[in-house]
C-alpha cells in the first residue's frame, strides 16, 4: 500500500513538471495570437515598427507642406506635377528594407496628393544604376538628367543613419530619417524634415 502511494505520488509529480515544461517551452507565435507581439524591442537594430514611425513622422510633415499645396493648386489649373521616388540611402549597417518605404511613399502620394507619380516599378533600369553611384544621390547636377528620362519634375528621396553609444554593457543607438521633396530642374530643396528615434540596452 506504502509502495502504490509512493508510485502514484511520483507519477503525479513527474505530469505536473511535464506539463509545467510544456507550457514554459518556447513556441512560435503568429499576431493573430499574441497581438503586442510587435511591441517589445529585440534588439537595438531598426525593426518595421521603427521605420514605420520614421516614417510616418516624415510623411506627415510632408503632405501637410506649401510644395504638396502648390501641387494641389498646379492641378486645380490642370498642369498636375509628375512626381517620382528617387531610392533612399541606408547609411547604416543594418540591411533595411527601404525598398518597402518606396512603395509606401507612392502609394500615400498617390492617395493623398493631386500628383500624377511614376510607379517606382518602372524605375528598374534608373535605380539600379543610382544604387551603383550612391555618391551622386543627392547631386544636384545629375538631377535634370534622371528627370528627364522618367518625365518628374519633382524627386521625392532621403536617407536612414545612425550614431551608436556605449559605455561598459549599455548601450544607445540613435536613428533618424531625412525626407527632401527637390525641383528636379532647378535642383531646389521644396520641403525637408527629420525624424528621430533612440533604443537601447539598459542595465
């Protein structure tokens, strides 16, 4: 009898710490079942939910400036202004997907501004070979030439760069995102803002 209650307790004790390891064990999630899962920070590293802030802050500033309302009044004239998305700069060491934004910015141009926009698509050819000259990204003179061969009269472009910090095991990394609107024939800066975010790693 002393035995049987000896065995049962074991056996009790041994499905309660499988179960416990069962439910304590890492298990991959979808956000359909745990919704914050896009909250927390991994890593100091840019994830989606920081460039969609960068980004948002940006686009914001943007669509309310006087070059989206002078837009808004070329069109009421009929002479709608033809935009493109010139490729962003990463000038971090992170592989970003900046290309993502490019979509973004097109679609909210073309949803929220009277702007007739070259689909960034089209543009295969042209951003390759900007992506091989980075150097002449933000040169003035050679924005005619890209204009000219896609039709905009306007570039829509920027950059992502980060400054890192530590001391001992903390660690900061702050990041900003820079967004020009630039007359392509004149080469004149029509709107520019910044927008800024930090992580880190706290002891």
């Amino acid at each position: 009898m002393r035995f049987t209650r000896l065995f049962a307790g074991l056996l009790a004790f041994a499905f309660l710490a499988t179960s416990f390891a069962i439910g304590c064990a890492p298990q991959y999630v979808r956000d359909t079942e745990k919704r914050d899962i896009d909250e927390a920070a991994m890593s100091t590293r840019l994830d989606r939910k920081d460039l969609n802030r960068l980004y948002k802050e940006n686009v914001d500033k943007m669509m309310s400036s006087s070059v989206v309302g002078q837009w808004e009044r070329q069109a009421a004239q009929g002479e709608a202004p033809v935009v493109a998305i010139f490729p962003m700069r990463n000038e971090t060491s992170q592989n970003l997907a900046l290309d993502a934004l490019l979509s973004k910015f097109e679609t909210d141009l073309v949803n929220q501004t009277a702007a007739d926009v070259v689909s960034h698509e089209n543009q295969a050819e042209l951003i390759a070979e900007i992506k091989r000259q980075q150097s002449s990204a933000y040169n003035p003179r050679r924005l005619a030439g890209y204009g000219k061969q896609l039709g905009a009269q306007y570039f829509v472009t920027g950059k992502v760069y980060g400054v890192r910090e530590q001391v001992k095991a903390e660690k900061r990394q702050q990041y900003f995102m820079f967004v020009q609107v630039l007359d392509v024939e004149t080469g004149a800066i029509k709107f520019q803002n910044e927008a800024g975010l930090t992580k880190g790693f706290m002891k």
